[in-house]
C-alpha cells in the first residue's frame, strides 16, 4: 500500500485559513495575518522524525529507574558487601501445662494457648528487647562485634546511615537478632548474624543464658505471688497464738494459778465426797431417831453433820460466790484457753495452705530446655545476593511500571 506524506509550505496554510475564515465568518472577529504567517512557519518548523525521537528518550527512564538501582546493588552485593555468618539454637519453654494431655483435657483447654506458650511468647519479645541488647553490649560487647574490621562500610555499626546512640544501635541490634516461634510445636529458633562465626556463637549462647535467667526470675515471681499470701496467713496466726500466750501467762502470774480448771477439779472433788458422808450420817441420824429416841449417838451424830455442812460450805464459798473464788478466774482461764483453741485452728489450715501453694508453685515451674545448642557456622549464608540484587530488580521495575500507568492516566485526562 503506497503511503501518503502530507506536506505543509506557508502558503498553502495561509490560504488554508483564509479559506476558513470565508467559509465560517465570525462577525466581530479577525484573525491579524501575522499571526497567520507565524503559525505557519511553527508548523513547517517540526522535524519530519519527531516521532522516533519521542520513542528514543522513553530508554533513558527504564535506566535510571530500574538499570542504575539494580546496577549499583550488583556492584554492592558482590563486590563491596562483607560476608557475614548466622549462628541457629532452638528451644522450648516447658512447664506443667505443657505436658501431654488426654483428648478430653484438651477439648476443655481454651483456645487461648497454654501458659508454657504464654511463656515462650515472653521470652521471645525478651530476646528482641532493650534489656537484652543492653545485656549483651555488657556482657558480650556486641558493639565491637558488630563494628569488625572485615565488615563492609554500609553493613557494619555506626555506618553513615546510623548515629552512634543506644537507640541506633538497637534498631541495628532487631536486624541481625531474629526470633521465630512455631505455634504448631511450641518450638523458638533464635538466630544471630555477625561478620564472624564465633561471635555469632558467643551472642546466641549470652541470649539463650539470658532467657534462662528470665524463666527463673519468672518461676521466682510466680512463686512468691503464689506462697506469699499465705505465708502472710499463717505469720498472722503465730502473732495472734503468741499474744494469747502472753496473756495467759500474765494470768497465771497475776492469779497464782498454773490452771484453775485443774486446781479447781481436786476441790470439787472434795465437796462430793464430804456431800456423800453428810448424807450418810444424816441417814445415820435418822434411823438412831426413830430406833432409839433418847439415845446418846444422836448428838454425835448431829454434831457431825454441822461440821459436814460447815466445811462443804467453806469449799463451796472457794469455789464459788466471791470474786476471790474460782469461778470468775475460771472464766477468764477458758475464754483464753478458747481464744488459743481457734487460733491454733487457724494456724493449722494456714500452714496446711502454704504447704499447698508450695507443692501447687513446684508443680507449675517454666524451665528453658535447649532443642539446639548454637552452632559454629562453616561458611557465611548472608548476604543472599541473588536474592537481593533480583528483589531490588523487581522492586525497581514494578516503581517503573506504576509511575508509567500514572504518567499515562494523567495524559489521558488532560487530553480529554
């Protein structure tokens, strides 16, 4: 098909317009013919290859989008970028609900977890936690592990993207510490990645002593909360038994009396058996009363039922009737023997509930059992720089493709 060229020379387009003008007047309305002869010579003045030259330019985008990122990650990746090592340990946190457990215990067991999985989720922020940075850069100096000669100017801590506060350095600390937790077997991976294999080493052993040291003190606080109430109680119980001890031992100074329950048993004792002889002799009195009236035994007999009657009085009135007696010291003996009685009760269940939340705290302590000890890597695993160089690739390409969809939408509207 034999194409057509149009070909434009000024006067063709002046007389083009003139043409236009005849053909659609517009009353109050003239174009000047400078004006006429200047768009002419704009258009004439387009070069015939405008069009590949568009298509020309649309190249150099593409490259300082997607080549010049993807290049200078090559460049850094395999050429500039420090080897560095990772350093893997696995570990469960254990305890008593962590064991196994029959079909009907774990259909009523919530859905929430158990308190051993409670547990590994605390030792998991711990790892990734300020404390924990803090104790490595006492204990292990991570600061100068992180900052070894053979590491790269961009990987290694302070580098010019990060100052030299504590702040910076944790932020730099959550990249190369990571901690994983397997829902489905209660498992925690720790890894820790360095610019030397034996520090790797040396960090994840310091973590995993320090998570360690976080499960006592947490067996430790679980245990105190759990006896200390009642160690509390039966503290409590001992003062009260002690005062009441006090006090009766001031009564029995005061009172002369050891116990009265016990001085006074003797006594009454006495009253019944003197009560036993007056009754014979008056039985006696009477029969000598009515066998023989005038005989000289009655008087004898009377006299002795007096002396019965006087001295079952004199007990009686030892016993009771005056505040001296027995009765009134009596009294104030049982309500302290009494008091002593519930208080010894209460000391009794309180350290039967301690001996409880004893044996209840043994039974619920969270042990750190090691799965894995941290391993000595052989070679170095990071950077992955495949990976890396193909990520920042397809990153790149995809901004490229999005500001192009944009860029286009935007034409298209103003088209319209």
């Amino acid at each position: 098909m034999p194409s057509c060229a149009l070909r434009f020379d000024r006067h063709s387009v002046v007389d083009f317009h003139l043409s236009m003008m005849h053909l659609f007047p517009m009353d109050g309305f003239e174009i000047p013919s400078e004006t006429i002869a200047s768009t002419g010579s704009a258009l004439l003045s387009i070069p015939r290859g405008f069009n590949r030259g568009r298509g020309g330019r649309k190249v150099r985008p593409f490259l300082l989008v997607v080549g010049l990122p993807t290049l200078l990650a090559a460049i850094y990746y395999f050429v500039i970028a420090a080897p560095q090592y990772s350093s893997q340990a696995e570990f469960v946190v254990r305890g008593a609900a962590s064991q196994p457990m029959g079909m009907l215990s774990s259909l009523l067991t919530s859905e929430g977890g158990s308190t051993a999985d409670e547990d590994s989720y605390v030792v998991q922020d711990y790892l990734t936690s300020r404390d924990a940075a803090r104790t490595m850069l006492r204990t292990q100096g991570a600061a100068a592990m992180f900052n070894r000669p053979e590491g790269d100017w961009l990987a290694r801590f302070p580098n010019i993207f990060t100052g030299k506060t504590f702040e910076h350095f944790y932020r730099y600390y959550k990249r190369h510490i990571t901690v994983e937790l397997d829902t489905s077997t209660s498992i925690t991976t720790l890894r820790v990645r360095t610019f030397r294999a034996q520090d790797s080493q040396n960090i994840a052993t310091a973590l995993l002593v320090a998570a360690e040291q976080l499960v006592n003190q947490m067996n430790e606080r679980q245990r105190a909360n759990m006896i200390g109430s009642a160690a509390k109680e039966v503290a409590a119980a001992q003062d009260q038994l002690r005062g009441v001890e006090e006090q009766m031992a001031g009564y029995r100074n005061r009172e002369a009396l050891l116990d009265p329950i016990k001085q006074a048993t003797p006594m009454l004792s006495n009253i019944n058996d003197l009560q036993v002889m007056l009754t014979s002799a008056q039985m006696q009195l009477a029969q000598v009363q009515v066998a023989s009236p005038h005989s000289p035994s009655i008087p004898v007999y009377q006299r002795r039922i007096a002396i019965l009657e006087d001295q079952i009085a004199k007990l009686n009135k030892e016993v009771t009737g005056s505040k001296t007696s027995l009765v009134p010291k009596i009294t104030d003996y049982d309500a302290l023997v009494i008091s002593r009685e519930l208080i010894e009760k209460q000391l009794i269940a309180a350290a039967t509930a301690l001996e409880t939340a004893k044996a209840q705290a043994n039974r619920q302590q969270v042990y750190l059992e090691q799965i894995s000890r941290p391993d000595l890597a052989d070679y170095a695993t990071y950077p992955e720089r495949i990976v890396d160089v193909l990520t920042i690739f397809a990153t790149s390409l995809a901004a490229y493709l999005m500001g192009k969809l944009i860029i286009s939408g935007a034409r298209e509207h103003q088209i319209v």
